[in-house]
C-alpha cells in the first residue's frame, strides 16, 4: 500500500464533539427547505442519493421520505451521531458513514444525485478539486451535483476600501457576525467563486447555474455530461 502521508487530513478540520454539535438545530424552515432543494432537483423513489457533509441530517432525512436510498456522509462523528436520531424520530431508513470529501467510499457512476453543503471550503484549492473529481466519478452520466458553499462573491475593493474594510462592509451590510466572517477569510479556505465556477468546470461538470444570493454563499447545479454530449 502507498504511504498516505503526504494526503490532506480532513479530521484535523472536525473540531466537533456532541456539546457543540448540539448547537445545529433543526427548524421547520430547514426541513422546508430542504424539501424545496430536492423536489427541485427531482429525486424520485430509488434514486441513490449522497448528501456529503451531512451534518445534522435534516437534507438526507427528507430524501428518505421522498423514497430515495440515502448515503449521509460527514467526518463528524458528533454530526452523525444528530443525523441518526433525526432520521430516526421520522422514521426514514439512511446509510451513515464516518467519511469526508476525499474519503467516502463510492462505486463509480453510482449515485443519482450528489449533495454537498457548506463542506468543501474546509479543503485547500488543490484539494478541493480532487473532492469534485471524486465526485463527478461518483455520478452516473447525466446526473446532478449540488453544491452550497462559503465563497467570496465580490473582491476586495483594492484602493476603495483594504481588507479590513471590505470585512466590515460585508458584515454590516449583510448581517454577518464578525467572528464568523473573520474565521472564514483566516481560518477557513473559502475561495471566489469565479475561481469554484473554473474549478467545477475543469473537473468535467456542465454549470447549470450559479447563484451567489449573498456575498460568502454560493449555489451551483452541476450536471454530469451523458458520453455523447462529451467533446
């Protein structure tokens, strides 16, 4: 077996144990929601879905309900631990697995639908794109990839405004909370999103939309291209 040294540890990412998982309640706007997101894309009774990055569960539960077989993926035992007893109280029967972005375990051109949220910005660029090619090989031939982010969706203003300033305008203007805007752009690898839209695209995907509906979110439909419609 090759030596794996060198390979990018999600877990070091985590930081998660079950007191502060706790924090990420589940509300009827978030099922609501969630539904919206998957009558949308238009999962249908035995599709194989993924949702990666599933944190508390409420997204991998309600495609259970909708008939789907779900894998619901997170490298947080703690957020595992919450998808379980949500799935559980609705009764919707789904597949957990302890895995990241750049561990779950996939048969190729497998899944009707991949969902990942809020998950891939804890990945370095580099990283992030072995992440979308794992997954476009995850995807059946003209299946979808849906993807929810942290991205920066404008630059910073240069001589109008220095870094600090473009912050404080994003948090006053947007109703951000400081430490998590601060987190993101010290901590975090959040990217812009004309550099996620390249990325995506250079992977194999056809964008089908993006919408960037705030500042630090970003949203994209990716489609897996059927071999025919490859150049």
């Amino acid at each position: 077996m090759l030596a794996r040294d060198w390979y990018y540890t999600q877990r070091r990412r985590v930081g998660l144990d079950t007191a502060v998982a706790s924090i990420y309640d589940v509300s009827e706007d978030s099922d609501a929601r969630a539904r919206q997101a998957l009558t949308t894309l238009g999962v249908k009774p035995g599709w194989r879905v993924a949702d990666i990055g599933c944190g508390n569960g409420v997204l991998a539960t309600e495609a259970a309900l909708m008939g789907a077989e779900v894998d619901a993926i997170d490298i947080s035992p703690a957020m595992l631990g919450l998808a379980e007893i949500y799935a559980r109280d609705r009764k919707a029967n789904i597949r957990t697995q302890p895995a990241g972005l750049l561990s779950f375990a996939y048969q190729a051109n497998s899944y009707d639908l991949i969902v990942s949220e809020f998950t891939l910005h804890h990945l370095p660029d580099f990283w992030k794109a072995v992440a979308m090619s794992r997954i476009f090989n995850a995807l059946k031939p003209g299946a979808n990839f849906y993807l929810r982010d942290m991205v920066f969706v404008s630059m910073p203003d240069g001589v109008e405004r220095d870094v600090e300033g473009w912050a404080d305008f994003s948090i006053k203007n947007h109703d951000f909370e400081r430490d998590s805007v601060m987190t993101h752009m010290r901590d975090e690898y959040s990217t812009f999103g004309w550099v996620m839209e390249r990325m995506l695209t250079e992977t194999g995907f056809t964008l089908v939309s993006a919408d960037y509906h705030a500042p630090l979110h970003g949203t994209y439909l990716l489609r897996k291209p059927k071999p025919d419609e490859q150049i």
